[in-house]
C-alpha cells in the first residue's frame, strides 16, 4: 500500500490544540518551501524510500547486526520567561517517556486492542540519552514553523546528535520535525515547552503542561517522523497510505479519545487511532506497528539519513546555555556545486573517523560546528565523480577553520584532497604521532616498552624519567631500574626533518622480585569467594605508584557516553573516572587479596567487566605469585560497547601456592573511557558431578520495578543462595549472579512483593538460572511467585549435556522459517522435550512441553521479528534462530 511519494515530502508535522479544527499543520505549506529552497530534496526522498523498501526485505538479519542503538541528545530550551524555562527535571521527564515508548515498556501498552497486538512494533531497540542541556533567553514570543529558532540556535552535530529544540510555535501547534535527508543546519524535532514532558513522572504535578497533551507524547510522535514514520492516514485520505502495511488506511486525523472500533474508511479494518502517528489525546496513544518499527531501523543503515548515530558523537558538552565546546571548536562551510550528492568529506585521526558529512544538495551552503580536543588531523574532501565542487559545474568551495585561522580550503581538485592540521599548535607536525605505548615483563631491574611503528620514521627517542635512550624499532628494554618506583615514559618520531611529535605518557611501576613472599594485607583461604563491593571494597585495596585511584559508585558514572548506568549485580561497582585531568594514558591499580591455591585442585577467577565509550584505553588483570614479577593473564583495549560482558581467567598455573591479582586500568585519549568491573568470584573446583560443586548462574532481568523482586536457592527448607529486593538497580536492567552448588537437587524461587511476577504488565523482565549452556530454570511471567525443581552434579542428567549448545542430534529439525503460524520441530532422538522461545533481548514469549518425534507450535499470535528457539530434554539443549513474518 504505497502512497504517493510527493504528497507529504515535508519536513514538518504538526498537532492543534483545537479539536474542533480537523488539521492545522503547516505540512505542505512547509513541503512546498523545502521543495523551492532544495531542488534536490524529493530526489534524495526517494532515494531514501528505495533504500527502506529493500531494508525491509532483509530487515531482520540487518537490525540484528545493529543491536539497541543509543540517540544522543541536546535539548534547547528558548524560553520568553519563567514558564517556558522548563525545569531540568520536566526534560529528563521527557527522555523517559521517548525510552519508554520506543522500548514497548509503556504502562499502557497493554491497552492496545486485539485486533492491532498482532502488528504492535513491540521493543524497537532504540534509545534516547540526554547529553545537554542548553537554555537560552529570547524576548520573542512565537516562533513559527519555519525554522527561525533553529537558526537562532543552530543544532549541534547533527549527524550525530538529536537536537530537540523547546520554544513556543504559536498558533496551538504542539510539534514538529524534519525527515531523514532534509538540510543539516534545520535537523531535529522542535516543539512548544507545554507540550514537552511527562506530566505522569515523579514531580509531573508542578510541570509546565497544557492537558490532554501532557505526558510526552508529542515527542514521541515527533522523533517518529524524525524517524521517518508519516501520519497514519498519509495526509491524504481513504486512497493515500502511510508506506507502512501493517497500518490500515484512515480518512483523516483522530482527535480525542475514539471509541474501540472507530473505521473512517468504509471496509476494512478499524482506524489504528492508538498509533503514535495519529492526533488523539496522549493518554489514548501508545504504540507504533511492526511496520513502522521496520522503517525507523532502516534509517540506521547506510544512507538511511541516521546511519551516523551507529557512532559516538565527537561534541564535548559544554556549560548550559554557554559554549558548545570545551576543547576546540572549529566549523567547516560547504559551498556545493551543480551536484551536492557527488560530495562527501570526514576528519581522521589516525584510522579513527572523528567528523563527516555527505547527501548534500545543489547550490546550497551548509555549516558544522567541531569540537575537537588538542591533535593531528586529517581533513579529506571528495567528490564521487572526480571533478571536485569548482568549477566545471558549478563555483563550490570548502574551508575549516579555528577562529580566524585557516586549516583546510579549496574547491578544485579531482577524486579527493587532504590537509594534515593540528589543534593545539599553531604548525602541522610533519611526523605521525607513535601510539600503542605499552609494557611488559615488568621486573625488579627492567621492563620493556613498546609502541605502533610509524611509517617512515628514522629511528624514536624515548624519554625515561629524563633520560634519553633511543631505539632503532618500536620497542626498546629499560635495564636498571628500581623496585618500587614509578618510570614515566614518553616516545618521540625522529623524521627525516628531524622534526618530531611527543605521544601520551605511560606510567610504569617496576616490583620486588627474585624471591621472598608476596606482600598481602589479608589472604583469602576458604572458597568460593566472591566479591561484589556492595559493602565497601572488601579485602581489596587502591595500588600505589599510579596516577588515580578507582571509584566505587552505584548509579552511573558522571559523563556521557561512557561508563555503565548500573551494577552488573546488587548495587555497586568499581570504576575508573576519565574526565579530565583523568586521561589520556593515566593508570590506575586496584590489588586484590592474597588467594591460598595451596591445596587447591582447581581455580578459576572470574569478573565482569564494562569498557564502553569512544576514547577507551585498555584494562589488564595482571598475577604475581610469591618471588616473582606481575604477569598479564588477561586484557581487552578499545570500545567493547555498552553492557556488562564476563571474563574467565584459569589461574591453575598458580596452584599450590600464593597468588595475587590486580586490575590494571589505563585510560584513553579522551573523557569517554570510564571502565569498570564487578561480580569478582574464584572457584577452586571444577565443577560437575561427582560430589563436586557445580557453578550455576542466576540472571534476572528487571522489569520496572525492580525493587519488587527477589529470589532464594533452597536446598530442603535451607537457603543456601539469595538476592534481592534491588531498590538500586536500575529499571530494565539484567544481573548475573554465580553461584556455587553442591551435587544434590535444589528449589530456584522467585518472587514479586506486587504479585504481578516481572513479566510482562509493566516491563519485560525475565529470568534464568543455567550451569553453562543447560538452562535449569527460567521464565518472568507469574504472580507473587513461581518456582522451579532442579538438580545439579550427580542428582541429574543436565550436569554433562551430551549435545553441547546449538548441535542438534540425529533426526532434528524445524520447519517453515521464516513462519506464519505453525512451526513443526521434529525432535529426532531427543525425549520428554520442553521449548522456549524469547526474544533476542532474553525475553520469554512462549514456553511449553513437546511431543516425541514430531510437534506442531502455533507461534501466529508473535510480533513479527527475529526469536531464539531453544529445546532442552535434560540431556541435549538445542538452540535455533526463527523469523516471524
């Protein structure tokens, strides 16, 4: 059902207050300036369209590939006086409501009617994230639709950021956006500050709100079209759709709150009134379709219009209302010729992307903002055709510049032209700087460093605590050094000019070696042991000799972009702050206790760990046992995006003896490189049956009350494990929790102090406890509580799975997939089978008991979308991806 593409082409959309007025939106008017301003704007439209037809063919394996996507965003708030100067909390109150409803975690989500729950989108996988606050005071009373207050106050990155801008339109329209594709000095959603908040939060009562338009669901509707979503009836009427299948069409816009079966077009299905893309009351809209779910993921992808938002904005926030950048600042103008589409340029360093643009269009001048902290650069222009912006076809130029200094300019060239500049000094360095610098076999009397070779260099100095070596390679060994002490290192390129560029520094702390016993202030005997910081930091301790101390914190780090938001379980965590002077390359120890492995069979470390942001350095777990040197045992370096991931580390090559471990964090070349670890344990068994101890895990994802749940292991009428309520922890959120078992049979219970379980009225929660790839219990969806019978070593089959995850034995298969309705399992040779199906977020939809050899699962009443399949008969666990159309 594809309308016509030209009819509502416009950047904006709006709302009325009046309901007696059918439509007051500036839409065509709009669309029809755009289309005079920017002949290329419908071309780029469609080509927009095109792309999102094919993205939705093979939409699931692509949005798979992007996992949940984080929208940064800035928020400017023009305010004529103290009522439009909405309160910080009243905008936070907003960004809530934008994750609420695009997570389908909505309270009121479950309103949707029968007959639409089928189509709902369900958890898109994006989210919002305020990076900014930005106030600004304006005599000016209404601002209008086109685009005045985004020129007053232009947006920031936009490439990158969403940029909200709060400022009263006049004339009681409540919104509006700009499509993917449009010019970037006017991209981003602006809408009335009566209309931008969640009246519903905590506070609401004492926002500047206007009912029935008061609980955030302007914005939702907005950054829908910002998404590329269009009205559900298309501007048009019965004959004019919305591109999307899964909406049926509708004659006009909805006001109000329409009763249950509403159809302005004779046949056919109902109006989906509900829809964020329709005009009734906030409280009576509260779903997007599976449909329009699809055409907002497309825009992720390459020439999407938001493909940029797979990265990490470059913008440094900076005071409110003030500068934009607390860095450098410096702005790129583009002037393009006849063909804006051919040209396209980014600023590296190194073989990092730090800015880019491109999809411009013809004859048009565009202007970006910068922010760039103190470096060498490269600025690369190209044009697709190799005929550059100037002047064959058209008197196109580029420049960028720092304030009134030059750094890049030109217009004529052919395929590219590229500018090396430096932020921070007034001259181009001539040499790469080296970068890498690390050590290793760090020793009572030396220690070795290393670094990325520079292409063309002649040889490197190296500056050790003021002395000059020098290196004919990348890495040179340092002899004689101290115990104890702290050697400070920095690294230089000798060119051919014989002019050089210093890297960051490195600290390296050299340690007692060559005999004696370790130095512990307390030592660890009886196991397992486990260490979450919920009380402190336990029996560990800040090192010495390093250039910052970790941090022990509950409720997300202080910067953006970086950092965790929660404990990966229980409450508290310990992480490193990288905001300034924290970075670059500064390090930082955190030491554990001695373990005694003495008597020990086995031992097994493991952690948790999160290392997310655009700067990140490296993090190294390091061991030393008695009369001997640190030793790195296990690392990671660079962005390992945002979430708690696990690390297990063998440590039996210390059995018999003392061993001590110690975290080493570095950080990056930027304030974005907060790491941190949580969920410490040491296991000195190996698990399984024999009257051994098996390692379960209990995960629980939260719904949005997490101060509801708890759980209990029981053996008999004992608890031998526990957790919870988790008041802390924040909504959504997932813990993992390893436990240690005895051989024997166990009672898993958790509980829900509402009686509404954690699944699914308000929130998707679920849970599992699982040894490896054996889930022994799970589920999300009961009462005040639900538990679950298991045995682990001896007491079960489930201890050693002969099939291991995702093999399937003889005779297995499923079939049709992608599925409608039924989906058959033929199970083979596995017996007495149960069958999970979740979502890829852990989810459970649907769980149940199959039949031996052949069964049938109607999975017809699924959401479209991509689930995991997973079949356990206690023996054999199969898992199988299955797609939902």
């Amino acid at each position: 059902m594809m309308k016509r593409l030209l009819l509502m082409l416009t950047a904006v959309c709006c709302f009325h207050f009046s309901q007696a007025q059918q439509r007051e939106c500036a839409s065509q008017e709009v669309h029809e300036r755009l289309l005079k301003e920017d002949p290329s704007y419908a071309q780029r439209q469609a080509q927009i369209e095109n792309l999102t037809n094919d993205f939705i063919k093979n939409g699931a394996a692509q949005r798979t590939e992007n996992g949940q996507i984080i929208i940064p965003c800035v928020v400017h708030v023009v305010y004529a006086n103290s009522q439009e100067n909405i309160s910080d909390a009243q905008v936070q109150s907003q960004i809530d409501r934008l994750n609420k409803d695009f997570a389908a975690t909505n309270s009121d989500y479950n309103q949707v009617p029968s007959i639409f729950t089928n189509v709902r989108s369900g958890d898109t996988d994006i989210r919002f994230e305020l990076i900014e606050i930005k106030r600004f005071s304006n005599s000016r009373s209404t601002w209008g639709t086109n685009d005045a207050v985004k020129s007053a106050y232009p947006p920031i990155e936009p490439a990158r950021i969403l940029n909200m801008w709060v400022a009263d339109i006049g004339g009681g329209i409540l919104g509006y956006a700009q499509f993917p594709g449009g010019s970037p000095s006017t991209d981003g959603v602006v809408m009335s500050p009566q209309y931008f908040g969640d009246a519903t939060a905590s506070g609401g009562g004492s926002f500047y709100l206007s009912a029935p338009f008061d609980r955030g669901r302007t914005a939702t509707h907005e950054v829908g079209h910002w998404l590329n979503l269009r009205h559900i009836w298309g501007d048009g009427g019965c004959g004019v759709d919305d591109f999307v299948n899964d909406t049926p069409v509708a004659g006009g816009p909805n006001n109000g709150c329409p009763s249950a079966g509403t159809n302005s077009c004779s046949g056919g299905l109902s109006d989906m009134f509900m829809n964020y893309m329709d005009y009734v009351n906030d409280a009576c809209m509260f779903m997007f379709s599976a449909g329009q779910d699809a055409r907002m993921q497309a825009t992720f992808s390459s020439g999407g219009g938001r493909s940029g938002f797979l990265l990490d904005p470059v913008y440094n926030p900076g005071n409110p209302g003030g500068g934009t950048c607390n860095d450098t600042e410096v702005t790129f103008a583009l002037t393009t010729d006849n063909y804006g589409s051919e040209t396209s340029w980014s600023i590296t360093q190194g073989s990092t992307t730090v800015a880019s643009g491109s999809g411009y269009g013809n004859n048009q001048s565009y202007t970006e903002n910068i922010c760039l902290p103190d470096g060498d650069y490269t600025f690369t222009i190209n044009d697709q055709y190799g005929d550059g912006i100037c002047c064959q076809y058209g008197n196109g130029s580029y420049s960028l510049t720092d304030g009134s200094t030059t750094l890049a300019s030109g217009g004529q060239f052919t395929n590219s032209e590229s500018t090396n500049f430096t932020i921070g000094s007034t001259t181009p360095d001539p040499c790469d700087t080296p970068s890498g610098l690390s050590s290793s076999n760090v020793a009572q009397t030396s220690f070795t460093l290393s670094w990325n070779a520079v292409s063309g260099a002649a040889s490197y100095e190296v500056d050790v605590n003021g002395s000059v070596l020098t290196s004919s390679n990348n890495s040179i060994n340092v002899t004689g050094a101290t115990a104890g002490t702290t050697y400070t290192c920095r690294v230089k390129t000798i060119c051919s000019s014989n002019e050089s560029s210093y890297s960051g520094s490195i600290s390296v702390t050299t340690q007692s070696g060559g005999g004696g016993s370790l130095s512990c202030t307390s030592t660890v005997s009886s196991f397992p042991y486990s260490e979450g910081f919920e009380s402190g930091l336990g029996a560990w301790s800040q090192g010495s000799g390093d250039d910052l101390n970790w941090t022990r914190d509950a409720n997300g780090t202080p910067s953006s972009s970086t950092g965790p938001s929660s404990a990966d379980q229980g409450s508290y965590y310990m992480y490193v702050e990288a905001s300034s002077p924290n970075y670059p390359s500064k390090v930082t120890y955190l030491n554990s206790p001695c373990f005694d492995l003495g008597s020990a069979s086995a031992a097994n470390f493991t952690f948790s760990y999160h290392m997310y942001g655009s700067n990140m350095g490296s993090l190294v777990l390091q061991a030393q046992a008695a009369g001997g040197s640190w030793t790195n045992v296990w690392s990671k370096s660079g962005n390992q995006n945002n979430s708690w991931k696990s690390a297990s580390v063998d440590l039996s090559s210390y059995l018999g003896d003392d061993v001590k471990l110690r975290f080493v964090g570095t950080t990056g070349n930027g304030y974005r490189s907060d790491m941190a670890i949580d969920n410490i344990g040491l296991s000195t068994t190996s698990g399984g049956g024999g009257g051994g101890t098996t390692s379960v895990t209990v995960s629980i994802t939260f719904d949005n009350y997490p101060e509801e749940t708890a759980w209990e292991i029981r053996s008999g009428s004992s608890v031998v494990a526990s957790g919870g309520t988790y008041g802390s922890q924040a909504d959504g959120s997932t813990i993992n929790v390893p436990v240690d078992l005895a051989s024997g049979c166990y009672d898993f219970v958790i509980t829900d102090a509402y009686g509404d379980g954690i699944c699914c009225s308000y929130g998707n929660g679920s849970y599992t406890v699982s040894a490896g790839s054996t889930v022994l219990a799970s589920g999300g969806d009961f009462a005040s509580s639900e538990s679950t019978n298991f045995c682990v070593g001896s007491g079960s089959r489930t201890a050693s799975p002969s099939v291991s995850r995702g093999v399937a034995p003889a005779g297995f298969s499923t079939y049709p997939n992608p599925v409608s309705s039924k989906l058959n399992v033929f199970t083979g040779k596995m017996e007495a089978s149960n069958f999970t199906i979740t979502s890829t977020t852990g989810r459970v939809w649907m769980k149940g008991a199959l039949s031996n050899q052949e069964s049938s699962i109607d999975v017809s009443e699924l959401d479209r979308g991509l689930y995991i399949l997973t079949i356990n008969d206690g023996e054999n666990v199969v898992v199988r991806r299955i797609l939902k159309n």
